[in-house]
C-alpha cells in the first residue's frame, strides 16, 4: 500500500474513534467532534471517486457500490434487528425496526441511529458521478454545487423542513456531495498538502482557534448532518475544512511510523460505525451507565475483534457484512469444474 491510502486509512480510523467518542454522552466531545467527523469521511469518499466517461462504466460503477454499500446496511440492520426481536420476542417491533430500515434517514434511531450516513453517501456518490458524466464543464459543477449547497442550507433553516424525514437522507445528500467535491477537485493540492509539517502547525492553530472562539462565545457553530442542523453557511464549509486538513496531516505524519494500529481502525470503520451503538446500548441496558472510556472501548475494540476474527475470514461473512464479491480467477474456476 502506498503512503497515499495508508494515510487515507488512518484518516478513516481517526475519523471512527471521532464518531464513536461523540456518541459517548459527553457534550463537549459530541459538540466539537460533530463539526468534523462525517464531513471528513465524505471528503475522503470524494478524495477516492475516480471520474467515469461512459455510462455503461456508471452503470458497472453503480452497481458495484450497491453492493458494497447496500449489501452491508441490509445484513447488519437484519442482523440487529433480528437480535433486538430474541431478546423481546415483539414481531410487531420488528416489523417496525425494518420498515424503518428501508425508509432510512432520521427515522434511524436508537440501534440504527449511524445507518442514516449509508444510504446517504450512496446517493451523494450517484449525484456527483452523475454530475460529472452529463458535462465536464468545472463552471457547470460549480453552479450546481452551489445551488446543491443553498437549497441544503434552506432545508435547514426552514422549521417546517427542518424535521421532516425524508427516505435515505436524500436532502442531506444536498451538503454532502459539497465536502465529497473538496475531496475529489482538491485531491492533488490536498496530496501535497499534507506532507508538509508547516500545513499541520497551520492547521492546529486554526482549529485552536475556531474551538476558543466557539468556547467564548463569539461564534456559535452547530453542525449535525443527520438532522439538518447548519448554523451557517460559511463556517459549515469552513470549520469542516480546517479540522479534515487536521486529520489528513497528522495522519499522513503517522503513516511515516511502523505501527499500523490506525490503518487497522481505518479499515474496520464502517464495521465499527454499525456496531458500537448496539453493542453499548445493549450492554448499557443490562449493566447501566458506564463512563466515555469504558463506552469507546467498547464501542472500537468488540467489532474491531468481529471484524478482524470473523468478517474478513469467512466467504459468506465478507460478502454479506462487507460487501466484498470477488470474481473468481480462473483457475479457481477450473479447479470448481474438476
């Protein structure tokens, strides 16, 4: 792996502890990591997308992201869903917990309060692929990423849209495909970027100061996607920017070391979005509240031990839970026919 994903991958683990940490109970972590942790990981989406010229090529495209992002939200909201119904034995609940998994968005709560983000970067990634095929026009883009961004904003702003649930988080995908354009147009700047040591000294102090000027009240940023929460337009690109830049340096810096613990959390990242609030709201109910460290620890290390002793090493386990469909090689076609 070169150094470029290596990093990208510590971004991601970053990015997971981030999530994990904000959904502990704490305000001050859920209030200053939420500026942050999803839009990073759109712009890391964005970073990844490679341009399609064809549609039979979006088309190949489109169907193998259904796969990969689909197959998983369908197997683990099964999966919880079927766990949820053992221990209560109420049909009438689970009936509820899939309907609202196919509907998806803000109805996702409790157990499968983190799916929202699935269904939600599929279609960001189908609008901005589609944007792209229908011109190659940068000035185009801009405008419809413009307008894309306004309608998001009025969205929020409006009380009577605000809280209205719309399947997949469609309407969210209106602000996320902005940060998945940063990652995809700025993928070269950002590249270089990175490797220097003064980008990291820059952005610890703008991120520094975007917490004192929050602290001190002279800004008031929110900033809570799922939910259609934006407190402004400018700071919901800029305060997002500053603190992905963040991750991406030191993340690039920690690539250069040996240790590969947060290659390893990077990797796992959506095995452990999908489980940590489960496994803490379950445990949680029989064992009671327990403090932020002991839920992270639970929330990172259980499905990172799932993911790495289960997921990946069993045929049915990879296709259904991580969306991995490999064609076969041909001689493992002929080996099957002998």
């Amino acid at each position: 792996m070169n150094k470029r994903e290596t990093w990208l991958d510590i971004a991601k683990g970053i990015g997971i502890l981030s999530v994990v940490i904000s959904h502990g109970g704490n305000p001050v972590a859920h209030q200053y990591l939420f500026w942050f942790h999803m839009p990073l990981f759109f712009i890391i989406s964005g970073y990844l997308f490679r341009r399609l010229d064809t549609y039979d090529a979006f088309i190949q495209w489109t169907k193998k992201r259904t796969i990969q992002l689909l197959v998983p939200y369908v197997s683990f909201g099964l999966a919880i869903s079927l766990f949820l119904f053992f221990t209560d034995l109420s049909m009438t609940k689970l009936i509820e917990n899939i309907q609202n998994l196919a509907y998806g968005g803000q109805v996702l709560r409790s157990f499968f309060a983190v799916f929202w983000f699935i269904t939600c970067l599929y279609l960001t990634q189908i609008l901005f692929a589609l944007m792209q095929l229908v011109t190659k026009n940068m000035y185009i883009h801009l405008g419809i990423l413009t307008v894309f961004y306004y309608a998001a904003h009025v969205i929020g702003y409006s009380p009577k849209l605000e809280n209205v649930d719309i399947p997949w988080n469609a309407d969210v995908a209106l602000l996320a495909i902005v940060y998945y354009a940063f990652g995809y147009y700025g993928k070269g700047f950002l590249n270089a970027l990175v490797r220097h040591k003064q980008t990291l000294l820059i952005s610890v102090l703008l991120a520094t100061a975007a917490i004192a000027l929050q602290w001190n009240h002279v800004i008031h940023f929110e900033l809570d996607m799922k939910l259609n929460k934006y407190s402004s337009m400018g700071l919901n690109v800029l305060i997002p920017l500053i603190f992905s830049l963040l991750v991406f340096t030191v993340s690039y810096q920690f690539s250069l070391l040996e240790k590969k613990v947060w290659e390893y959390l990077g990797t796992a990242s959506l095995t452990i979005m999908y489980l940590h609030i489960p496994l803490n709201k379950y445990l949680q109910d029989v064992l009671g509240d327990y403090n932020l460290l002991v839920y992270t620890l639970v929330g990172v290390l259980i499905p990172l031990a799932l993911h790495y002793a289960i997921l990946v090493n069993f045929d049915f386990t990879k296709k259904a839970f991580l969306g991995v469909f490999r064609k076969k090689t041909y001689q493992q076609r002929r080996k099957v026919a002998s």
